[in-house]
C-alpha cells in the first residue's frame, strides 16, 4: 500500500510541474497581468565532459522553476492529501 501512496505522491507533483510550467508559458506569452507567472530561475551546473578514450561523455543539469509552478505543485500537494485520506 505505501508504493501506492508514493506513485500517487509522484503523480500529483510531476502534474503540479507540469501544469506550472505551461501555466507560466501562457502568462508570459498573454503579457500584461498575467506575466508576473512567468518571473523564476534557472540554476544549473555547467556541462563538463569525461573522455575515456573509447566513450565521450558531456553532463550538465539544468533546472527552471517559476512562480506559477511553485503556486501549483502547493496546490497539488494539498490535493494530494485530500486525495489520500479519501483513498484509505
């Protein structure tokens, strides 16, 4: 029963991020009011290569988050808990 609660759990966040990440496109692309969605940071850890003579291999991470992601993975997580109790 707890993998259950923990693929729901993930369910609900990666919709959260995704659903924040569209929700942020539309306000940047609508402008005016809504644009403030969009405002966030990108972090990221540069690309650095590792050549083993035979294999080359790059590595870089690179993470974006803005504030209507952060508005909806909260809302996804207070849904996720509503959710949950109404599964037991």
């Amino acid at each position: 029963m707890k993998w259950k609660q923990t693929l729901l759990f993930l369910f609900f966040l990666i919709a959260g991020i995704i659903l924040g990440a569209v929700l942020g496109d539309v306000g940047a692309n609508v402008g005016g009011a809504l644009a403030w969605l969009n405002f966030g940071e990108t972090f990221a850890i540069g690309p650095f290569p590792i050549d083993l003579a035979i294999l080359k291999f790059t590595f870089g991470l690179e993470m974006g988050i803005n504030v209507a992601q952060i508005i909806c993975i909260t809302i996804s997580f207070f849904v996720y808990i509503v959710v949950n109790k109404k599964l037991r």
